[in-house]
C-alpha cells in the first residue's frame, strides 16, 4: 500500500510540474505589459538561450505571449529551474 501511495504522489508531482511553472510564468511578467522579454523568462527558465526564445518567439515581434509560452512548454522547448 506504501508504494502505490509514493508512486501515485509522484506522478500527482509530475503531472503538477507544468501547472506550477504557468503560475510562475505569469508573475514573471514584471513590466506587466502582458507578454514575456527573454530576460523575463529567463527567470522562470535560466537555461533558455536567445536561439531557443527565437523559437518560442512564433510571431517574431521581439516578446513571447502567453499562448507562445504554453506551445513552447507543451513542445517541450521551456525547463523550469528546480
């Protein structure tokens, strides 16, 4: 019975990871301007590169928006610091 309840909160962790870096994500636009500068998601992800923002980056007008930063987390593109 201990492991199911180690292996269910594990996965219950896993599965939150995402969700807590949107909640972070959105204090993190410290401008509040409504959309993300590379330095502010560098923040949230202190690995992410110029090249990688420029990706995430689809309408290429300098600032990521929120639904750009969902699509880059869903492909896997952002890694929360942890």
């Amino acid at each position: 019975m201990n492991k199911f309840a180690l292996t269910a909160a594990a996965f219950a962790a896993l599965a939150a990871s995402p969700l807590a870096a949107m909640d972070t994500i959105t204090e993190a636009d410290t401008d509040g301007n409504g959309t993300y500068s590379l330095e502010e998601l560098q923040a949230v992800f202190p690995d992410l590169t110029e090249e990688t923002f420029a990706t995430i980056d689809a309408d290429a007008d300098g600032e990521a928006d929120l639904t750009e930063v969902k699509a880059a987390e869903e492909a896997g593109l952002l890694a929360a610091a942890g």
